[in-house]
C-alpha cells in the first residue's frame, strides 16, 4: 500500500501511536468497462465472478475507505451510522465528509462483496453519486470495481 508525502508526515509526527492507514481509490481496480467504453453493469453474483481473477470484489469498509477515507471509523462517533454486514467487523460511516469524485466514479452505485446481515439476497455498495452506503438486490446491476490487480 503506497504513502501519499501527506500521510508520511503525519505518520511521522505521531512517534509510538498506532495509525489506520485506508486503502485509495487508485489502489483499486479500474471500473469494469463494456467494449464500447462504457461502464459495464452486473448483478452482485456477477461482479464476484468477474473479480475472482482481479483482486476479488472489494467488502463495504475497504470499498468506503477508498473512497471516503474521513468518514470511516471503527469507533462510534455522533453523526455516524453503524454498517454491520453479516460475517464481517461492524465499522461506522458518515457521508458528511464526501467530495465526489469526477467522471464515472462520481455517477454510479458500486458493489461490494459485502452481504447485508440476515438475509443473503442482499448486499452493500457504495453511491458514488451521493457518498452514502447502501443495500440493493443482489440480482440489481450495478458498477463494479475490483480490489486491484
């Protein structure tokens, strides 16, 4: 996982404390594209199976992180909502702090591999229209990223 200089100098003024770094937007893989261009779309089932050689499909905490790293928190804090998928560490979000992003990335809702707890016909994803953390059908298709290469 690369270092932004911001980071490091932060890292470096903190001696002894121990610091989370997030995984960032470009440390995932590219948006799945159709031949044409275009942003590919796929049920959830489909975007595990098209990540599996790709990284894998990235869970809803690593997915938040990469896209709005100050508004994840492992603690809870006023303003922020837990996010509990099944069989995953509960965390805590808030969109307060989203700055879309341009293109693409800013325009569509995201899977993860995320399943939402008590039902598996669900699943999270994330909204980079409006920064928010969602659930949606798991038979719905939407944009995919896949955690690297």
């Amino acid at each position: 996982m690369k270092l932004t200089k911001k980071m490091n100098s932060c890292l470096s003024g903190l001696a002894g404390i121990l610091v989370a770094v997030s995984v960032h937007a470009d440390e995932l893989g590219p948006i799945a594209r159709n031949t044409d261009g275009s942003v590919r779309q796929m049920t959830q089932r489909e975007a595990t199976s098209y990540c599996s050689t790709r990284g894998g499909l990235p869970n809803i905490k690593q997915l938040a992180l990469s896209l709005n790293p100050n508004g994840v928190s492992d603690t809870r804090r006023d303003e922020y909502s837990k996010v509990a998928p099944q069989n995953e560490t509960q965390f805590y979000y808030s969109d307060a702090s989203y700055n879309r992003p341009p293109g693409d990335e800013g325009l569509f809702f995201f899977w993860s591999s995320s399943l939402y707890a008590g039902t598996l016909s669900s699943a999270y994803g994330f909204d980079g229209n409006k920064g928010y953390i969602g659930v949606s059908s798991r038979g719905t298709s939407n944009a995919v990223r896949c955690a690297g290469w």
